[in-house]
C-alpha cells in the first residue's frame, strides 16, 4: 500500500515522494517576470523536502493576471527568468511544476494586503486594464464587470495558453497544471453561474465545458508526452444551482479521455460568498470520489496540516498526492518533520549542509 513517501510515478517522471507544494500568489512580480523573492520562496520549498513544487498562478497574457504584480510567462524574458528557479528545484531533487491561468473576470485586482486602503478593484489610473469573461456578470459587485469573449476572442486566448505551454516546456518544468478553478476564466465557462452564453460555449454541460476541453487538448499537443498534464478544477460550486461533484466526475473523465494525467481537486472561488463548511481535509472527499468514480489520479488539497492526516489520505486511497498551501508557508521544511511523525526516514533526502539539524532529530 503506498504511504506518504512512497515514490510516485507519471509517465516517466518520479516524484521522490507524495508531498507537493500547492501553487500559491505571492504578488511579487514586476511585468510577470519571477525574482529573487520566487527563487528563494520556491527553492527553500525544495530544500524542505518536498516532492513537487508548483509555482503559482502564472498568466498566460497580461490581462489574465489577478494582479498587476503577479507571474506571467507571455515573452521569452519569462522562459529565462524562470530557468533558474526550474533548475534551482532540480537540484534539490524535487520536480518543478507551473500553473498556467487566465484569471478571467476575476483580474486586475491590488494584492490582498492592499486592498484595505485601495478596495479591490485596480482603476485604469492604477494600472488596471479591462477583464474578460464568458458573459457580462462581474464576480461581484465590487469587482469590474467583464466584456463578453467573441469566438474569435476565446481563441486568442486558447493561443496564449498554446504559447505559454511551449515556454513552459521550454524553462525546464516537468509538470504542467492547466488552472481551470476558483472562478477564474475557465471555471467561469462550465460553471452555470459565470456562464450565459447561447453559443457553442454555453448553455448544456457540453457546451459549457467545450473551453476547458478544446484548450486542454491545445495544450497537450505541445507538452512532451512523459511528463505529467494535470487541471486543477473547483470541484463543486457549494452553491445550489452551480457545478457539482458529479458534473466533476464526468468532466475528468473527459479530461482522461483527453490524455490529463491527474486532477487536483479544489472548489469553490465562483461566487463571492459561497457557504462552505470549512475544516481540516475538508475538499479531501472530492478527490477521493473523482479518483474512484473518474478512474484517475488526484491530488488532495485543503487544511492538510499534519504528516499522519495526509499519510492517512494516501494510505487509505482517496488520492495520490496531497498538495498543501498554508502549512508549506508556515515551514517549508514540513517533509522533514513529517517524515519522522510518519516513521518513514529511510530514504530522507536531506541537503548535506544541513544533515547536523536532522542528524538524531526526533
């Protein structure tokens, strides 16, 4: 039975363990280009121990950002910028992923920290820019209401993620996750409540999810067939009327159908106040019911915080990696301890300049 440190292989990629660093906004961008800040955020992540790191919601044009400061990868300065973050994880012996995402409706926001003194939405004035969507319904009310996609519109856009998948390819990523939750421009397509088209592109489950399934197969055609392709989708809504789990589960299999290795099971972030009953592991069981009734991997997010709770997630089948967020901000060395919580230290890949802190550590 696999276990928390038990080697997980995709195609002919082998993450060391089943331990992943969840993309998170650090809003500390310039242009989209990575810095310093992303080198050591990112690197000190795999010197931690992990065995995936995922860099953040990285756009793949700059309107798709969420912020003015967050990453991109939409010119080569970014396929350079970010070769020396991919090769910095290599080193350590984690494998680097990247989230490519179009924030959609949900863009041209100030970073959280600012949003007490600025509201939400960034003006023109501040550097803001015009949001797209499906249809013309804004997140919420403070945030701006978007221009309707044309046909021609969503194909630039499906280019875009063309172009970024090359380059990510190109800086020497080895996982690719195609960003399609949280309300963002993708989840706003197959979601009922961010979608009034009357075209091709909405109105029934296979029109709605018709965005999310052409662009992954545009994707796919560019990203080498060993390495892993996985979509992060928002398994349910948590509102009634919206997506559901069960809409999730036909789209994975869709999206299996379409050559995606793993889904990374997420929810929520479509509407402003949805009523979530939030607690440790809580979106655990939507992964677990994807990867049996879907019949393909998944990663497990949300309140994972302990080495035994994500070893018991593994063990007892309801995914196969657990990808985690706040805990990897709070200590980036959390493989290292969870190793010991979980009695599994054999194989420790600790960087030899740091073997006296582990050395008889218990």
């Amino acid at each position: 039975m696999p276990h928390l440190f038990s080697p997980l292989t995709i195609k002919d990629l082998t993450l060391r363990n089943r331990i992943g660093v969840s993309p998170m906004c650090q809003y500390s961008a310039d242009d989209g280009l990575p810095n310093d800040w992303h080198l050591v955020h990112l690197g000190s992540r795999a010197v931690g121990g992990a065995g995936l790191v995922i860099v953040e919601a990285t756009s793949v044009e700059p309107r798709g950002r969420i912020s003015p400061e967050d990453l991109g990868i939409y010119s080569e300065r970014h396929t350079e910028a970010f070769g020396r973050i991919t090769q910095f994880i290599k080193d350590q012996g984690a494998v680097p992923g990247i989230q490519l995402a179009h924030a959609g409706r949900k863009a041209s926001t100030y970073a959280p920290w600012k949003q007490n003194d600025y509201g939400v939405d960034v003006s023109d004035e501040q550097g803001g820019w015009e949001v797209v969507g499906p249809s013309a319904i804004p997140f919420s009310e403070n945030n701006r209401t978007p221009k309707e996609l044309s046909i021609n519109d969503i194909h630039e856009i499906q280019e875009a993620f063309r172009q970024a998948t090359i380059r990510t390819r190109e800086a020497g990523f080895q996982w690719v996750e195609f960003h399609a939750a949280h309300g963002y421009l993708a989840h706003s397509f197959y979601s009922p409540l961010g979608n009034e088209r009357t075209d091709q592109y909405g109105g029934s489950f296979e029109n709605r999810i018709r965005f999310v399934i052409e662009t992954t197969r545009i994707m796919r055609q560019e990203w080498p067939e060993n390495l892993p392709f996985t979509v992060r989708i928002s398994s349910s809504d948590w509102v009634d009327g919206g997506w559901t789990i069960e809409d999730s589960i036909e789209l994975s299999k869709r999206l299996k159908e379409e050559g995606v290795d793993l889904i990374d099971c997420s929810s929520g972030g479509n509407t402003s106040n949805p009523s979530i009953d939030v607690g440790p592991s809580y979106q655990v069981p939507f992964a677990e019911k994807i990867r049996h009734s879907a019949n393909i991997a998944t990663a497990a997010v949300g309140l994972i915080n302990q080495g035994m709770q994500a070893d018991d997630h593994i063990r007892n089948g309801r995914a196969d990696i657990v990808l985690m967020g706040r805990e990897m901000l709070r200590d980036p060395y959390f493989p290292l301890k969870a190793s010991h919580d979980v009695h599994q230290t054999d194989n420790l890949d600790i960087p030899p300049q740091y073997e006296r802190g582990w050395t008889g550590w218990n």
